[in-house]
C-alpha cells in the first residue's frame, strides 16, 4: 500500500530530453496538440499514440462521421485524420462538412481505399494529404510535420 503525503511536491529530476518534453507537456500546456481521428478501428489509435511518443498530444478517437461533425463544431483541433468509410457516412462528405465549418482545420486521410481515384477525391475535398493503410511510418511522419 502506498500513502501519498499532503506535504509539498518533491522535486522530480529528469534527463534532458525528458526534461523537455516534460516541460511542453505540463509547463507550457499551449504546446500541446489536440488530434481527432475518425476511425473505426481503435488499435489504430493506439499504434498512433505510441508511434508519436508525445506526451503534449492528444488524440481523441471517434468512431461515425456524426460524431466527429458533431466534435468538430464544438472544438478545435489542430490535425484531423478521417477515414473515407463511416458507418454513417462517406469521409469525403465528412471532410467537405468540417471544412465548412472551419475552413482552415487540416485533415489528413488515412484508409485502406488506396486507388488514385479516391486519393484524387480525398484532395478534391480539401484533405492536406491523402495516406494509405498501411504505411503507418508515412502516416507518423506526415502527422509530425503538422504537429511539430
């Protein structure tokens, strides 16, 4: 059993490179970065989360198209990745309705549709980039150019 003391704080010492992704994560919380993935499939989530290695980001996941519009509208993101098949709905369709509400938000797809056909509809949306399933390392690097 572990008792935690009212007393202040100890001091945590952290090498360098953690002392500084500490300090964007906990000391300067505008640097951090809010992603909302539009995916049905949640391990995809996760793989991007440990992939990043960033404790300053965040990613929420849903998993419909209403959803996601739904989040959109209420929040501000700073990356959007979509899949182009929702239960509910088509992604292109998803992007093109983000977009409307905010014109500048940057969305990437990220699907296992890889025909130029539909990569050339994704960009015809509005998508920033159109990646395919599943090269997960172009997918880490294309989100890092984004997010810093």
């Amino acid at each position: 059993m572990c008792l935690l003391s009212a007393s202040a704080p100890r001091e945590r010492s952290f090498p360098s490179a953690e002392r500084g992704r500490f300090e964007k994560s906990v000391m300067n919380p505008s640097k951090s970065f809010k992603i909302l993935y539009v995916e049905t499939n949640e391990d995809d989530r996760l793989l991007l989360e440990t992939a990043l290695g960033r404790p300053f980001v965040e990613i929420t996941l849903v998993k419909t198209a209403t959803e996601a519009l739904k989040l959109s509208a209420s929040e501000s993101f700073d990356l959007i990745l979509l899949e182009t098949r929702f239960p509910d709905g088509s992604g292109f369709d998803l992007c093109r309705k983000i977009l409307s509400l905010n014109p500048h938000a940057p969305i990437i797809f990220y699907s296992g549709d890889a025909s130029e056909k539909d990569k050339k509809t994704g960009l015809a949306a509005g998508a920033k980039a159109y990646l395919a399933k599943p090269h997960f390392d172009q997918l880490t690097t294309t989100v890092k150019q984004f997010i810093g």
